[in-house]
C-alpha cells in the first residue's frame, strides 16, 4: 500500500518537491562563527555541500603537527538544529571529535604544542537532521525510493528522509592564530548506503566521517 502511495506521487511528478523539502534548509554562514567575516560564498563544483569558504595562501607540508580543540555545539540564533535533543547534539559532537582525531592523526601528529609547524583546528556543529525513523529505511526497499535514492546518488545528493550535519571548520596557524582556512560545509551518506540509514543519528555519523577525511585530504 505504501509503495503503490509513494509511486503514484512520484509519477505525478508531486513526489520531486516533496522528497527537495527533505534535503532540508542549507547551511548559513553562521554569524557566531570566528571566522564568519571572512566566509565568502563559494563558487566551486563543491559549492552545494561547501557553500562558504576562505583560504589564504598555504605550503601545507610545512605544518607537521595539530591541536585539535574540542569539537563545540554552536548555540547562535541561526544554528539549524531543529527540534534536535541536547543529548543528540552531545552524542554528535563527541562522534566529531573521534572521527577528526582519528582521521587528522593519518598525516599529522596529534597534541603539538602552540609554535611553527603546529595547526590549530577548531570544528563546531552548526547543525544537523535525524535520519526520520521507519520512512527513511523503507525508502531503500520502496521501488519509487530507490529510484530517487539511485538518482541523487548519482547527483552526490542527499538520500530520501534521511539524516545530515552541517558544521565549520577553522584551521589557524598556531604560532600567531593566523586565519588559514575556514569552511562551511554539510555532509550526508551516499544516497544508496543502506547501513547509514539505519539509527536516527547513523548519517550524520557517517557525514562527520566524510568530513573528516575530506579535511584532511585538503590539507596536503
């Protein structure tokens, strides 16, 4: 029955606006945020899950070494967190600080001490979605879920109902908390990966993952 519903939207064309309104809203560049004055909309090919960003002129293989502060839950006024239970952001933000130290660790080492060659990296969560219990796992095994999950996997999308995180990352040069790089970014599981889509808080888990390497991967 729910199957027969959900394509019956989809081939009247209703089911596209609904399943958009699902993506949610996108990230701001947050006004609470350090480096905020200096975010400027991104022009990139990643600009839909980068959409603010600053860099200034970086020889990142001179940096062997990080400080990585504890990863905060930003509380500004134009944080998009929704209804999201304080314990949720708690269990996400702890998540945050695992991942990045973990992944952070595979090109610097951890713990440096204030000086050259020493980046400081600050990560706040600005905001995230629960995975909606029941409807975003039925979407993987509905005909009409799938084919909308296949689609904006191959888009890079974000996947029917399902979770997401935003947050900030700001890199400073240690020795003088020079702004180096500061970004804005939402990240979401693969539209197709099934696992993520499973536990209210599984993709956004699986967005700090990606996250997390995709900073890293930057700093090269």
């Amino acid at each position: 029955m729910f199957g027969q519903r959900f394509a019956t939207c989809l081939s009247a064309g209703a089911l596209t606006l609904v399943l958009a309104a699902c993506a949610g809203v996108q990230p701001v560049a947050y006004s609470g945020i350090d480096a905020a004055h200096k975010l400027q909309p991104n022009l990139g090919d990643d600009r839909a899950k980068v959409p603010f960003a600053y860099a200034a002129p970086v020889v990142w293989s001179r940096y062997t070494q990080v400080e990585l502060d504890p990863v905060s839950v930003y509380q500004g006024a134009d944080a998009q967190f929704g209804d999201m239970k304080d314990e949720d952001k708690s269990v996400l933000a702890s998540y945050a600080q695992k991942t990045f130290a973990e992944n952070l660790a595979k090109r610097f080492q951890l713990n440096g001490q204030p000086g050259p060659g020493v980046l400081r990296i600050k990560v706040t969560l600005t905001g995230a979605q629960r995975t909606t219990p029941l409807v975003g796992q039925a979407m993987h095994f509905d005909i009409a879920g799938n084919l909308y999950n296949g689609v904006q996997a191959v888009r890079g999308g974000q996947g029917a109902f399902s979770g997401s995180v935003s947050y900030a990352v700001e890199v400073y040069d240690s020795s003088d908390n020079r702004l180096l790089k500061a970004y804005i970014a939402k990240q979401y599981p693969n539209a197709m990966n099934l696992p993520a889509a499973f536990g209210s808080l599984g993709a956004a888990k699986t967005g700090l993952d990606k996250g997390a390497e995709a900073l890293v991967a930057q700093l090269h």
